[in-house]
C-alpha cells in the first residue's frame, strides 16, 4: 500500500513544481517584462506616422499664384477586398484616365499600385470603393511652369538642393509636420485612427512677392523675341521700382531657350552706362563748369600705350554732348581730373564691386579693384565702363539712386508674408543704403539721359511719342578665358520712365546680338517693353501721375534706313481723344501663358482662375470692352495620366488632418 503512496505523492509534487513554474513564468511575463511585452505588441499593430505640413503659397504682387503646394494621392488596390471587382475596375480606370485593360491586368497581382500622383477632385469617388486605399503627399505645383522660373527657385527634394526664393524663405514656407497613430493589421495594412492624431500639421506661411506677374510676362515675351531677332547669345531684363526698391519683373535667357538667373550672378563690363558714374564724380566734385569743353581729336586720341577712338567724329564737346553722343574720347578726357581716390570713393558709392543685398543666394557682387592696383590708363578705362564688372541688377540699382534723387535703395523681392489664417507677419519698407550723390546731381543726370533720347543722342530708338523716356546706351567687348573675343559685344540700355519723377528704371542687355551697337538692339527692346505695359494698363504704372506727352527725338539717319525694325512714327498724330472699344479675343483651348499673351497684346488685363487650358472667358470671346479692361479667364485643373507601377508590400489609408573677368582694356562703347 506504501507504494501507490508514493507515486501519489510524487505526482503531487511534479503537479506543485508545474503549477509553481506556469506561476513563476506568468510573473515573469505580466510583471517583470510585461511592460517590454506590451511595447512590442502595441508596435506590431500600431505605427506612428508623419502628416506632412502644406508647404506655403508664393504670390506675385498682387496675388497672383506663382507656386504653390497641391494635395496629390497614390492608389493602392487591394482585389481581394473589392466586393465589385469588374464594375469596381471600370470606375477606378475612369476616375484615374487609365485604360480598362490597363487596371484589370493590374488587378491580378496580389495588390495593385497607381502612383499618379492623382489630384483630390479625381480619387474623391473612389473613397466609397471599399479595398481602395489612398496615401496622400504634396506635390510644388507652379501655374505657369515658365513664369519667374529663375527666381522662384525650387525647394529641395530627392537629393537637389534648393535654390532661388524657396531656399532662401525655406524655414518660413515649410510648415511643421504633424504626427499620428495609424492600425496595422495582420497583413501590415494601416487603417485611419481618428482619435490618435498627435499633432496636425501646420503649414507653411504664404510670400508675396514684388514680383508683377503682368509686366513679369510681357519682359519674358520682349526677351524671347529679341534673341530670337537678333540672335543674340543670351539676355537679361531687370525693371527696378526706384522709389521702394522692389523687383517688379527680372528675366535671364540662354540662346538655347533656358532660363538662368544670370541677372544675378554673371556679372559683365557695362560700357557706356558706367559714363555717367564718372560724370556724377566730375559733378559732385565741382570739376566742371557750365562752358567747359574738350577737343574730339577728330576721332582718334592716343592715351599712354592705347588709342582711343570714337565711331562718329566730334569738335568741341561739352560733358552734356560727351553723354548724349556717347564719346570716349570726350569722356575719358574729363575723367582725368578726377583723383583715383574720388573714382574709386563714386563707384563703390553706385555700388560697383558690392553685392545688392537682394534676397537671391550667390548674388554676385561684381568687380571692381583698389585704386593702387590701377595701371596708368584704368582711370580712362573705368570711365568708358571697362575694367569693372556688375550684375544687371547692380547696374539697376545704381540707376534707381539717380532716379531717386541721389539716395540707393536696397532692392528686393518679398514684399510681404502672411500666416496661413491671413495675418500679416512682414511688410517689406524701402530700406536706405546711402545718398549716393545730391538732389541737384542726380537732377543734372537725369537731364542728360533725357537729352539723350530726345535731342539727337544714342537713345533715339527708344523714344516714345507719348511719354517721355530717358536713357544710356552701352556697348562693350566681350571678355573670353584668353581676353576679348573679336567681334563680340554686350548690348545694354539703362532707362527710366517717365523721364520726369521716374516709376520704372530698367536695364536690358544683350550677349552678342546681330547689329551689336545698343542704340540698334537693347534700346528698341526696351521701347517695345514700354508700349505693352502701357497697353496692358499694368498695374505696376500709376497713370495718374505720369506727365503730358514727349516732344518728339530729331530725326534719326539709322531708323530712315531701315536698321531698327521698331519705327517711331513722325510726325506725331493728333491725339484721338475718343475711346475705341476692343474685342475680346477667342482665347479658349490655349494655355494660360498663350491666352495671357493673347490679351497682352490686344491691350488686356488678365485674371486667371484655375490653371490648365483655357476653358472660357468672362467676358466672352467678341465682347466688346474698353482698352485696359480685366478678363478673367477660366482653366481646368489638368492632371497628367499615369501608369501602374509594381505593387507595394503594404496599403494604407489616407489618415485625416487639418488642413571672372578678362583684364584686356576695350576699345569701343556705345
């Protein structure tokens, strides 16, 4: 009888050990690793997730979208899950502009992915399509690819860095991300969690820029043209507001049709334009009397180891003559009463050899050397604008001051930021550099360009008959790696308009163009820019304040040739003092940039809504309106179709939210 004892008690025991080691082991599990246990299951069914931020709007002036940030989806089918797979195809092909063949080979995978990226308006109908899951992310999206392009930047992604104004307002337009907590279930497939959001995102500040999309158009039409024209090697357009300092528009193009920001960083020899720098010194330092006057050597004068020449020859010259003629000789004559000191001090005054300060990364700042590194003839060098270097934005800006009654404002191109409920967080103010010369000086130079323009001088081609405009022509050598490349010049005219209490300074150059002298190619340029803004009754113009009409520019041998396709009329017609109505034309089916274009130049404004092609216009094509008058046209959101691509290893849902310079000196300047 002891025996079954025994083995009762054993078993009794082997029972007690289990019972005290599923004991020990449930303590250990629930109590010193139940918190390591619970981590791990809460991760291999939760995942937090990142909500992307809506990256800030940038506007031109006057609200006009010029980039901006569009919620955009990828699909992902799960075939399994569709209750109607075939009906369920046909509307997923529809709804996404793929074939039906396309999707329904697609869907025989384990799971289907469509990248698109697919705008909301078009997956909105496919959310009630149960085994449709949709992953959200927000894709830059600019209206007008083209408008600004250079200037507008692109923010970073995959691996590029950014540039242009989304680089440098990167922190104030990129928003915050918010975070949330996402189901996964045995597949890893996410599903939405409404009440495990973290935080929403916030997005980014918007920026409006000084940019005016209207003027901004017509400059990047005027630029295509000329090269086009001229066949120049490359150009650039800068239109300063004098009074404030804002960038009202800025273009830089390439012979082969790409855009740069060379306005910016490649800076060149401004020839003649830099003429009036020395004058200004001459002036300012009271170098020259009203009667003085120098010989023009019958158009050959040697200086030192260099001679200096003239294209037309002159007599007597006083500095006015000197400037509306464009003379060398004359110019470098009274630029040897200047010191090297009082050269130096007036250039860097004007802003040679210094960066602007514009909100643009790698501006250029120029070139311009020490005084004691000059050689006998830099003085005359500099005077005739070679030597030195500047961006057409500094050449803008030295311009402006002279506009602006002597002082130098520091340009810009953000006028305004505002928070993503409207809040004005910034208001751009006109930020005083330096007086740069007096009033009475910088009146005296505003004079002399208008003389050069309208009584005989090398700015003929510019003139208008119905406002006046003043101006400098300049025409230098191109500098190669080995010096200056024979036959190459670089074409610019300097301007304000009006002449009187100027609105505009503008400063276009051309790289190389066919007929080379400025007076021929940048002047007319700028005549043109001039008369489609006044037609366009672009905002950037304050009609009210512009003063009566121009007296007509003598009579000009080169444009009775023939040699400048743009023809002033003369004599000047009575001014018609009826309105003529105009019709709005048919610009339907055009892109935005066509249709804008279109009415630009039948003396439109244009307002846009939408982007895409052109779907109508209010008022309708055949109206007839007064010149100046707004149109507003309408566009369709166009989406590019997409492909399927490889399925993914997981669907999800979309999770809810708020929303340098050659040294060689040149031989001509014009």
């Amino acid at each position: 009888m002891a025996r079954p004892a025994v083995r009762l008690g054993v078993i009794q025991m082997a029972f007690a050990l289990g019972f005290l080691a599923v004991l020990a082991r449930a303590a250990q599990v629930q109590l010193v690793r139940g918190a390591r246990y619970a981590a791990q299951a809460e991760a291999q069914r939760t995942e937090r997730v990142t909500l992307p931020a809506r990256r800030g709007a940038i506007y031109d002036r006057r609200g006009v979208p010029l980039a901006t940030s569009e919620e955009s989806f990828h699909v992902g089918v799960a075939p399994n899950e569709l209750k109607n797979p075939p009906n369920d195809a046909r509307q997923i092909a529809a709804r996404l502009g793929l074939s039906a063949r396309d999707v329904e080979r697609a869907l025989r995978r384990k799971y289907a992915y469509f990248h698109g990226p697919f705008s909301a308006s078009r997956v909105e109908p496919l959310r009630a399509i149960k085994g449709v899951h949709l992953d959200n992310e927000f894709v830059r999206f600019y209206p007008d690819p083209h408008m600004a392009r250079p200037v507008l930047g692109r923010p970073a992604s995959e691996g590029r860095p950014a540039d242009g104004i989304e680089r440098v307002l990167d922190t104030l337009l990129e928003g915050r991300s918010g975070s949330a907590v996402v189901l996964r279930d045995g597949q890893g497939r996410r599903f939405e969690s409404p009440s495990r959001l973290d935080a929403f995102p916030v997005a980014g500040n918007d920026v409006y820029l000084t940019i005016d999309a209207d003027l901004q158009d017509i400059v990047e039409r005027a630029l295509a043209d000329a090269m086009e024209h001229y066949s120049a090697a490359g150009g650039d357009v800068v239109v300063l507001d004098p009074r404030t300092g804002e960038v009202l528009a800025l273009a830089s193009r390439a012979a082969d049709g790409t855009m740069s920001s060379s306005a910016f960083t490649s800076p060149f020899e401004p020839g003649s334009t830099a003429k009036l720098f020395a004058v200004a010194a001459l002036l300012t330092h009271g170098l020259v009397e009203p009667g003085d006057s120098v010989w023009g050597e019958h158009g050959k004068f040697r200086m030192g180891p260099r001679t200096i020449t003239d294209d037309h020859v002159e007599g007597w010259m006083t500095l006015d003559d000197v400037i509306a003629q464009s003379s060398n000789i004359g110019i470098a004559k009274f630029s040897s009463r200047l010191s090297r000191e009082q050269q130096f001090d007036m250039l860097r005054r004007f802003g040679v050899g210094a960066s602007t300060g514009v909100e643009f990364p790698a501006e250029s700042r120029g070139l311009l050397e020490r005084p004691d590194r000059w050689s006998g003839v830099t003085g005359a060098s500099l005077a005739m604008g070679y030597e030195m270097a500047v961006t057409p934005l500094q050449l803008a800006t030295a311009y402006a001051s002279i506009a602006n009654d002597g002082v130098m404002l520091r340009p810009t191109l953000v006028r305004e930021v505002r928070s993503p409920n409207g809040t004005v967080l910034y208001t751009a103010v006109a930020e005083p550099v330096r007086r740069v010369v007096s009033t009475e000086v910088a009146g005296r130079l505003r004079e002399m360009l208008r003389r050069v323009v309208y009584e005989g001088g090398t700015g003929s081609t510019a003139a208008l008959t119905s406002y006046e405009v003043a101006g400098k022509t300049g025409t230098a050598r191109r500098a190669g790696s080995t010096g200056y490349v024979a036959g190459q010049y670089s074409a610019s005219f300097a301007s304000f308009f009006p002449a009187e209490h100027p609105q505009l300074v503008m400063v276009i150059k051309l790289d190389d163009p066919k007929g080379a002298y400025a007076r021929l190619t940048a002047a007319p340029v700028t005549r043109s820019v001039l008369e489609q803004l006044l037609a366009a009754q672009s905002g950037s113009l304050d009609r009210g304040s512009l003063p009566g009409n121009a007296s007509a520019p003598g009579p000009d041998p080169l444009l009775d040739a023939g040699s400048v396709p743009f023809v002033v009329s003369w004599p000047p017609a009575p001014p018609d003092t009826a309105v003529v109505q105009r019709a709005v034309p048919d610009v339907r089916g055009l892109t935005l940039r066509a249709a804008a274009q279109r009415l630009h130049q039948t003396g439109l404004q244009v307002k846009v809504q939408g982007w895409g092609q052109v779907q109508g216009s209010d008022p309708r094509a055949g109206s007839l309106v007064n010149p100046g008058s707004s149109v507003m046209i309408t566009a369709t959101d166009v989406v590019p179709a997409a492909r399927p691509v490889p399925a993914r290893s997981a669907p999800t849902r979309a999770v809810p939210r708020k929303p340098a310079l050659a040294r060689p000196m040149g031989r001509r300047a014009r």
